[in-house]
C-alpha cells in the first residue's frame, strides 16, 4: 500500500512538474505553423485525463509543442524571401508553405539546440537579432533619397 501512495505521489508530481513546464512554454512559444498562439488544452481519450493535457493551436486545430518566436520569424523571412519550399512535389499553397516554415524552424531550434544556445526553457544566451532579416523594413520617399551634395557623372571616355 505504502508503495502505491509513493507512485501516485511521484505521478502527481511528474504530472504537476509537466503541466508547468507546458504553461511556461505556452506563455513563451508560438505555433510553428502558423505563429499564432498556443492554448494548454485537456485533450481526453481516457478516464485518465490529466495525462493528456497538451499545448494546442486554435488556429490550426492541432497539438503542437511551438517554437521560440525569434525562430519562427527567422524562418518565415527565410522562406518569405528565399521562394524555399521543402514538397516541391505538393500543390503550390498556403498549407505547403506552412509546412515549409515549420520544417525550417525544426532545423532552426535543432541548430540552436547542438549549439548549446536553446534549451527547455528558450535560449540561454541573449540574443542580438538583425531586424533587416526579420522583415523589418525601411520605407523611404524621394525627398530621403536626395542628398545634399551633388554628384556628378564622370565618364572615364571624357577628356
């Protein structure tokens, strides 16, 4: 008896130590799909239900464990601006290109994780991101691009 009481005190801990874990990466990560939110989520197929409570995507109506959001903006602008696609044998589509962007994020975060830089709890490092590669953008009008100084045209056939 006293050896049962231990194993559902160990589970419950486990499952407390779990659902924690799940909550602070819900607060911190997005869908890698779609980069929307995630929400935890009691997903039952058994008596049994917390076992199964899992991170979820409304967006996209799927369990999904997320990503850091540095890493998914990084490869949506990848993806974005590179034309890459990973199932050139699908339709051209939004779903396909979802799919692109996921399957870069995973090579992203398995990088930054053999780096020693992204762990269980997002990156251990801070990081210094380059805005001009996440889709940042400059918007300049002809009055930004005249310059005072003029510059003249020197042809190098002119005496």
């Amino acid at each position: 008896m006293e050896t049962t009481k231990k194993l559902e005190a160990k589970i419950g801990y486990q499952s407390k130590k779990r659902i924690d874990a799940l909550k602070r990466r819900t607060k911190r990560c997005m869908c890698k799909y779609c980069g929307g939110s995630l929400k935890l989520r009691r997903i039952i197929f058994s008596d049994y239900e917390e076992a199964r409570i899992e991170i979820f995507c409304n967006h996209c109506d799927r369990i999904e464990y997320g990503i850091e959001p540095e890493i998914y903006q990084s490869a949506k602008f990848f993806v974005d601006n590179s034309g890459f696609n990973c199932y050139p044998d699908l339709d051209d589509s939004e779903k396909t290109k979802q799919m692109t962007i996921a399957k870069v994020c995973e090579i992203m975060a398995w990088q930054d994780q053999n780096l020693g830089i992204l762990n269980e709890n997002g990156f251990s490092v801070p990081l210094k991101l380059n805005e001009n590669f996440v889709g940042e953008c400059i918007t300049l009008t002809e009055a930004n691009l005249v310059d005072d100084d003029i510059i003249e045209d020197k042809y190098a056939l002119d005496e």
